[in-house]
C-alpha cells in the first residue's frame, strides 16, 4: 500500500503546530498503525529529519498509552486501540490524518504526544482502597455477589487511554472518572471511602479543567474497551447520595 499521511508536528507545548505531509510506501494491510509510524519516522531518520513523537508501550492493547486521532476518530474507524488497528482498515492510495487528543487539559508535550497526568490526579484523589497490605487473602474472605463482581470487572477494564476525552465533544473525562469510581464503590473493600471517593475525584476532575458532561454518548462509542454510557449515570448517582449524606439529608 501506499499512502499519504498529514501528521500533527508541534515541536514543543509553546510552539505552533501545523499539518505537514508524508508520503508512506511499501505498507503490509497487516502491519499496525503504530507499525507504519515506525516505518514513517526510520523514513524521516535516514532522510535527516525529526522522527514523529508518538506515545506507545505494550501494543498489545492493554496499557492505553497509543492515544491518536485519526482521520477525526478516536484511535481510528475500528473501536480498538491504536495499536490493534492494522492497516487493512485503510486502501492503497488513501489520505490519513493523524493528530493528538484535543482538549484542554490534555496540552500536547510534541506532536502526537499530550500530557495526560490530569488523569493520574484524578486517581490520586480517590481511586484507591485502605485496605491493610500483605499477603493475599483467601479467595472467600470477602463474599462478593457475581452481580457486583462483574459491574466492577467491568469498569476495571478501563485503560485511562483518553478516548473518551478526546471524543466528547465537551472534553468531559466522566466515563474515565464513573469507571474508576463504579469499580471500587460496588465492591465491600471500597465502602469506606465510598462517600468521599466520587466527591473527591469529581472535583478534582472539575479542577483540570475538563468540559462538561451533557451525555453525547460519544465517549462511550469511542471507548475500546466498551465502558457502558450508563456508567456515568451510576456514577452521578453516587454522587447524588454521597452530597446528601454529607449534609445530614
């Protein structure tokens, strides 16, 4: 395949960024996106030019790091990750646009690269447990019902990849927030911290300066790993009893 690219280059988070256009031989329908950007930057390399910075790691889809807009979608037309999206979804000859995530409290670091440690403060105001450390438990220690075991499971399944940020069109980070919320709050270890978690991580979540949440559902359909939109609204629920208990109602 052969293809053009118009990539986002922005050499730094104070410089002005611009389109600029590549084009890509030689490329396998099976390779990964990611794969054709290796291909792309040992192109610009070996030609004396300054690779395109992107973010990745495992490319196995688990750890969220490939955050790219592509041709407008959120990690591309298959809801996948960036790194599982393979070639085959594109045809020899076609015209890729390839940005970061746009929103305001996710600046772009160099070109494809954002800053998305609002999200690591997020989880610093609650997204944990005080359960005791040590050695594990017995599996049974602490019945969980299957029902509550699975709503968690689900939620755990979030990867803090972006997507539903760069795909509101608010920039609201809700379904990021509601899934780590919903993950600890459903299950007995979180109960403690069940009122001041969804208080706490909301309005830190406010503080970074995302948009706000008007139920688009366009986060949840950019979602790869398939955090349900009712996730939110479980989530405001939370918060709903977790205000009224603060204020004695």
């Amino acid at each position: 395949m052969k293809l053009t690219l118009r990539v986002w280059r922005q050499k730094n988070a104070d410089a002005d960024g611009t389109m600029s256009t590549y084009e890509v031989d030689g490329v396998s329908p099976d390779m990964s996106f990611l794969e054709m950007l290796d291909v792309l930057n040992e192109q610009l390399i070996l030609s004396g030019e300054d690779p395109v910075a992107f973010d990745h790691d495992c490319r196995e889809g688990i750890c969220g790091a490939c955050s790219l807009v592509i041709n407008g979608d959120a990690h591309g037309p298959e809801r996948t990750t960036t790194c599982q999206l393979h070639m085959r979804s594109f045809r020899d000859g076609d015209t890729i646009d390839v940005e970061p995530w746009r929103a305001a409290a996710f600046p772009v670091v160099k070109d494809l690269v954002v800053d998305r440690s609002a999200f690591d403060r997020i989880i610093q105001a609650g997204g944990y447990i005080t359960a005791p450390t040590g050695s594990a438990p017995e599996a049974h220690a602490t019945p969980v019902p299957k029902p509550d075991a699975d709503l968690a499971f689900e939620h755990a399944e979030c990867i803090g990849c972006g997507a539903c940020v760069a795909a509101c069109p608010n920039g609201a980070a809700m379904l990021f927030t509601s899934a780590k919320v919903n993950h600890l709050n459903v299950l007995p270890q979180g109960a403690p911290e069940r009122e001041t978690r969804v208080l706490d991580m909301v309005a830190r979540m406010d503080e970074e300066g995302f948009g706000g949440c008007t139920l688009t559902g366009e986060c949840a359909t950019a979602c790869p790993k398939g955090i349900p939109l009712m996730s939110i609204t479980g989530m405001n629920k939370e918060w709903l009893r977790a205000t009224r208990k603060a204020a004695g109602r």
